[in-house]
C-alpha cells in the first residue's frame, strides 16, 4: 500500500458461536488492484475514522487487520475504542523482528488494544505473541478441519 493509492474499507461480519453478530472485520482494499491488504502507516486512522470504525466499537468488537509495522511504530493508531482488536496475519510474521513485535504487543495492549493472531501456525515460532493475544482467529473458508480442531484444542 502506498501513500497514493486509493484505500477502500471492506466490512465482514462476525459470527458468534451461537449465529449471531458480534463484530466486523475492517479490511483495507487497494481500488486499483482490488487486492485486500493490511493496514499500515498513517491511513489507517483517518481511513477508519471516516468508516466509523471508533463508533462501531464502542459496541460490537472490531478486528482491524493490521500489518507488523503497526506494532513497532512509535506512535499508536488513533483509533481505539473499548473493543477494537488489531489483528496480525501469521503469513506476515516471518521477516518480521518477533522481539520488537513483543515488546509492540505488549505497549499497545497497555494503551487498551486487543491484539488477535490470524491463522495457523504450523511451522512454530509466534510462542511470544500466542500468549499475549487476547485472540485467535481461523478462517474455516481456508484452513484444513483437522488443523482449526487440534488449533481450537491447543493449551493456553
């Protein structure tokens, strides 16, 4: 994602256990490309306060995708609500520095973030980050059944 690039935000619904809604997923989406991408850089407040991203997290949770660089900036994303949970995609966590993305984890849960931890990890290596997450998130779209069982049974 680049500073000129025109930035959509997709809602998804979350579904609770029981069917019912309980949240949104806040994606970015590239217009040009239509690729959907995490949120990085100075975008992700502006984008998501337009979207009324604070307002529907005063409420309902919202899952703000975000990318590592999010957890080692210096400054905090200006779009914190009681329930807004930034999630990181595992996919994206293997060039990343995992002691800085600790130490980010643990300053922005400080300032009232939730973090959540998106995918599976099948190769080890995100220890650090399991224990901080207040979530875990598979999609049964696009993960194997045995794999989101034996993840859903993993000890805390």
């Amino acid at each position: 994602m680049t500073a000129d690039d025109v930035i959509r935000v997709l809602r998804e619904e979350v579904l609770d256990a029981g069917g019912r809604l309980c949240g949104y997923r806040f994606a970015a989406q590239v217009e040009e490309t239509q690729a959907v991408v995490p949120w990085a850089g100075r975008e992700i407040s502006a984008t998501l306060a337009e979207a009324g991203v604070q307002r529907i997290a005063q409420r309902r949770i919202a899952f703000v995708p975000v990318a590592p660089s999010v957890l080692v900036a210096d400054a905090l994303p200006e779009i914190s609500a009681p329930n807004t949970v930034l999630t990181l995609n595992r996919c994206d966590l293997a060039n990343a520095d995992r002691e800085a993305l600790v130490a980010g984890a643990v300053r922005l849960k400080a300032s009232g973030f939730q973090i959540g931890l998106e995918g599976i990890d099948a190769n080890g290596g995100t220890e650090e980050l399991e224990r901080l997450a207040d979530w875990r998130i598979a999609d049964l779209r696009t993960s194997p059944m045995t794999a989101v069982e034996a993840y859903a049974r993993a000890p805390e």
